[in-house]
C-alpha cells in the first residue's frame, strides 16, 4: 500500500540572510517545503521585534496546514560596554533573541502535538558563555538555551525535540558588522581559533539539518557549539 505523502514544512526566522538563507536552503535542498519569516527577503515579509506582526505572520504561515519543524534563527546584536548598552538595545535583544522563538513555538505546537512529531532547533551563540560587549546579546541567546532545556523536558513525551545550536565566529554579515575586520579584537578572535579558520554558514547548517532529521529523535535539550573548537575547556561537559 502506498503510504499518504506528508509536506515537510519548516519554518525559519530570520532566513533572508546569513546562517539563515543557507539553513533555509539547505531544507529546500531535502525537499522540504520552508516558510521564511524576515523583515526582508522572506516567504512572509514581517518584523519579528514586534509582537503582534510576528502573530500576524504565523497566522499566515499556518493557512497552508501546520509546520513541524521550527528553527529560531532570527537575532540581533548589539555591542557595548554594560556603562553604554541602553534600555532600548536590551529589549530589542529580548525580543528578537529569545520573545520570538517563545512566540513561534507556542503558535505552532498545536500541529506538532497532533503530529506526535516535532524538531525545534534554536540559534543560540557562543557568546552565550561570555563575551565583553555582549551585555544584551549573550543574556537573550543564554535565554535561550535556558528555554531549550525546559522545552525538551516539558515537549520530549510529544515526540517534539527541542536543542540548541551555539554559533562562533561565522563569516556572516551580522558577524562583520559587530566586528570591524581590521579592528584589533576581530583578529584576535579568528586567531584564536583552534582550526584555524572562520566558520561559514553552511557549517551551522549541516548541525541543524541533523537536529531536524526524524532519526535524530534521541537527541534533546542539548546545546551544540559550532565555533570550531573555540568553546573547548570553556563550555560545561
């Protein structure tokens, strides 16, 4: 007998640009059908900063039948000392980092429980371990691991698994614009770096194809580093 054919929808935050685009391209290499939610060059054109638009948009993305396969990639930094980050920059963090994937999560368990079948993968950082000038940004991205965590014990009975993947330096726009190539601290990073070179997208992306794999259902509320070996020794066991 031949079996029903299920669409494999994913949906991606943040998946115009960066890690994004090539996590969203390396679905759509699978087969998968994936929903993009950006504030430019997405399937739904949305600002993910603001609560309603983004309820608005998973609205949209859920017309077309539920999605069971969720990556929380959408983020944003911003550098400063703790004396210069401002009210403004912490709350913009929190909601992009950590408010939306709450948000998208709760929007598309539904289809995911009567599934009996889900993979979340949230974008974390490496930053999530400390990093000077990243106040708001490592506070949301360990947010989210945090949420990982609670999420894979609360969500594992469902047959949904939530993990988390912990970028470093990855050859990225938002990655260059937080830090100058030239500037002296940018080049101590890439230095440090125990392969040798910086990551590229497509590195954080094959990581989260494993984690949206229904053989990876064993796996839940862990955290990987994909910072090329930059975490060894800092990162807990």
């Amino acid at each position: 007998m031949q079996k029903n054919h299920v669409r494999e929808r994913v949906l991606v935050t943040g998946g115009g640009s960066g890690i994004g685009a090539a996590i969203a391209q390396a679905c759509r290499d699978l087969g998968r059908d994936v929903v993009v939610l950006d504030r430019a060059g997405g399937t739904i054109t949305v600002d993910l900063s603001d609560a309603a638009d983004t309820a608005r948009a998973l609205s949209r993305a859920l017309e077309d039948g539920p999605i069971t396969r969720l990556v929380n990639n959408v983020g944003m930094v911003c550098p400063a000392s703790i004396e210069e980050q401002t009210l403004t920059e912490f709350d913009l963090a929190y909601a992009l980092n950590l408010r939306c994937a709450f948000q998208c999560l709760q929007a598309l368990l539904p289809g995911m429980k009567a599934a009996r079948f889900g993979r979340v993968v949230n974008i974390s950082s490496r930053a999530a371990l400390g990093k000077e000038l990243r106040t708001a940004y490592a506070a949301s991205k360990a947010g989210l691991i945090g949420a990982s965590r609670v999420w894979a014990l609360e969500l594992g009975r469902h047959g949904i698994t939530v993990n988390a993947v912990g970028p470093g330096p990855i050859r990225t726009p938002l990655f260059e614009a937080a830090n100058p190539t030239d500037a002296p601290r940018t080049r101590a990073i890439v230095e440090a770096i125990p392969v040798r070179r910086m990551g590229e997208p497509e590195d954080v992306a094959h990581t989260v194809e494993y984690l949206l794999d229904a053989r990876s259902g064993f796996v839940t509320g862990q955290t990987i580093y994909v910072c090329g070996g930059m975490t060894t020794g800092l990162a807990p066991a």
